[in-house]
C-alpha cells in the first residue's frame, strides 16, 4: 500500500559525507521485482546553435511520448546472467483515433527481454490535416536497445546503475574519499525533515547535494553552475511501498548552463506493485497497423489493420476532408493505410500521378513513331 513516509526522529549522529556519497552509489534492490506506474509531463526547451530541438528522446516523439501515464516494470538479477529485463509503456488519452476505443491508448513502448529490444511509435490518425504517414512503426534489435528506459526520469531519480538493464555486468568504480574537501549536515527538506546536504567546505564552491535519509540516499535536490544555473533534480514528496521510499513527486532536468536547452519532466507516482518476473510480457504484441523492420537482416513485416479498422479509418477520413472544405479550409489529405507516399517500390499516391503520365506520353509516342516513319520512308514509284 502506497503512502507517504513518515517523520522520523532527529539524527544528532556525525555524518561522513564520504559515506553518504558512497551509499548513495549503492544499488538499491528494493526496486527489482516491481512495476511503477507515474504521470508525466515532458517538454523541451529551446533550440540548439544547429537548429535541433532540446532534449533527446522526447524531441523525437513529441505527439506521443512527453505526456501521459506511464508503466516501468523491472525484472530481477538472476544467477549466470549480466540482465535485468525491463519495459516501458507510455499510455495518453485517446484524442479521436478512429479504428480504436482503447482509452488511454498505447503510444510508444520500449521492451527488454535480456535477448531483444523492440520499440514502438504509434503515429496518430485523428490529424489528417497535417498527418499522411499513418502507419505505427516498431523496430526489433538484438540486445540491449534502451534509449528511452535510460532517459526516462524516474529511472534517473532511482537508478543509479543501469548496466544491469542495458545487459552488462555491473563495473567496479574506484570510489575516490574527498576526505576534509566535503561536508554533511542534517537539513529540514520538504521530502525528508532528516534529509541530508552534502556541500564543498570551500565557500567559493556554492554548488550542493541533497539526499534522503538512510537507507535509501535518493537524490532530492541538485543544482549546477552557480550562481543562477537552473536545479536539475528537485524532489518535493517521497512515497513509500513495503517499507522503502520512492519519489513521489519530483522534477528532473537536463539544461545546458543557463537553462535555454534541453529537456524537463514532472513526474508524480500513482502506484507501486511487486509482479511476477516469470509472468510478465516484457514484450507486448506489435498493434495493428505496424510496421516493422528486424535490424539482424533488414527485414521489414507489417501487421496490417483488420477490414473493419480500415474502414473506420477511411470513414473518419472522409468526414474530415468534407469538413474541411464546408468550413473553407483546404481539403485535408486523407491517406488510404495500405498506401504509403515513402514507400520503396513506388506505389504512392505522388508516383501513381507521376506514372500515369510516363505511361501516357510512352503510349502517345508509341503511336506518333510509325505514323512519322511511314510518312518520310522512300516509295519504290520515287525511286524508280
């Protein structure tokens, strides 16, 4: 059962900052075994020099991945094997999609099951205004493949060690003491009244650490490049399940050094549950209308829609174009699923226009040549 922790009793003991680096470090294995369940709200902010969007993954999916609820599952360590298995799913409100009633709908995913990674984007079909490409797209690779697990911001506020997840075996870091460099004091945080604030004894040094009490040592507030530099870790609540603590509801960014780049997200725990690793689907099932391409041989498969979604698609797509043009908007493009404008064979709807015409003027000159060859070759009645 979820809630949050309680106050404990002042701790007057001496705090090593040393240890409290180094417990920090620590894996924490309470988390394995379990499924968290979270909303979130991504953003990015700002441009870099070359033009790009901020941030990494969610630049990428903006539409279907920056806000929702999501699930992160995690495996457990097993004997002779560097892996632990993980998935996530990320779910948003279904907005219109018109072959589904599946609410909240599934829009991306990222599953690892110690042998393979598969991903999913779904892509919308509500939006035929600016939408034309409307198949889901998945790709399946062998190993470990977890770009979205490593970015996401809950497993950045609890794991602090992801070899395990990517299949890799847990590296030996030679932990350096800063010995009388450091400080630790008791702190009222308000996450954690007996929090903990790890600091520079050089009063020129203002940069600074906060973490929550033992055991667990979560990471609760950080902020880099003094004096205005923007906090990249602020955790205001920590929530408790089976007897550890968890954040419950917290910030996490990665901003450049006056925060007009990259990427923020708030998060706020819903659940926590322990599952059985054995039983679960660490890969779900492609959705329909997918396709995808296996990166061991560069093939690619489709899982098409069923009859009734393609005309449910086409139908709405229908509506959509005659309401356009009865409000006097340009007629919307309404893509028929199983034609695609990229596709490599040639069969859009842009080289079907294009075909037409090449085999039209072929068949016009076709018939010019021999008319022009009879009318300029040379009578035997001339020649004679």
């Amino acid at each position: 059962m979820l809630g949050v922790s309680g106050v404990s009793s002042a701790e007057t003991d001496v705090l090593d900052a040393d240890e409290v680096r180094r417990e920090g470090w620590k894996v924490r294995p309470y988390i394995y075994g379990k499924e968290l369940v979270y909303k979130i709200h991504a953003r990015t902010i700002g441009r870099a020099k070359d033009g790009a969007k901020g941030g990494t993954i969610y630049a990428n999916y903006p539409d279907v991945l920056q806000r929702g609820t999501r699930e992160l599952t995690l495996g457990r360590p097993m004997a002779g094997r560097t892996y632990i298995p993980s998935r996530l799913l990320h779910f948003q409100p279904n907005a219109g999609e018109p072959h589904t009633d599946e609410d909240p709908l599934l829009t991306f995913f990222q599953g690892f099951d110690g042998r393979k990674t598969n991903t999913y984007v779904r892509r919308l079909l509500h939006d035929y205004q600016t939408r034309q490409h409307i198949h889901s797209s998945g790709t399946e690779q062998i190993g470990s493949a977890v770009a979205a697990f490593k970015a996401d911001p809950m497993v950045r506020l609890l794991i602090n060690r992801t070899e395990p997840f990517q299949g890799l075996p847990i590296k030996e870091y030679n932990f350096v003491e800063l010995k009388d460099q450091i400080k630790a004091e008791r702190v009222e945080h308000p996450a954690d009244a007996n929090a903990i604030r790890v600091s520079s004894t050089d009063p020129a040094v203002e940069s600074y650490t906060i973490v929550s009490s033992a055991p667990e040592h979560l990471i609760l507030e950080r902020r880099l490049y003094y004096p205005d530099g923007p906090f990249v870790i602020e955790v205001s609540k920590l929530t408790s399940f089976d007897g550890h603590r968890y954040p419950g509801r917290a910030t996490y960014r990665e901003l450049n050094r006056d925060g007009s780049f990259g990427w923020e997200a708030t998060i706020e725990l819903i659940s926590v549950e322990s599952i059985d690793v054995d039983k679960t689907e660490w890969i779900p099932p492609w959705p329909a209308g997918t396709e995808w391409k296996r990166e061991q041989d560069r093939k690619h498969f489709e899982v098409p829609y069923t009859e009734e979604q393609l005309r449910q698609i086409q139908a709405a797509g229908l509506a959509r174009s005659r309401s356009d043009t009865s409000e006097g908007r340009p007629e919307s493009v309404v893509v028929d699923p199983q034609v695609r404008d990229d596709e490599p064979d040639g069969r859009s709807a842009a080289s079907d226009g294009r075909s037409f015409y090449f085999y039209a003027n072929f068949m016009l000159v076709a018939i010019i040549a021999p008319l022009l060859a009879y009318r300029l070759w040379p009578k035997k009645e001339a020649m004679s």
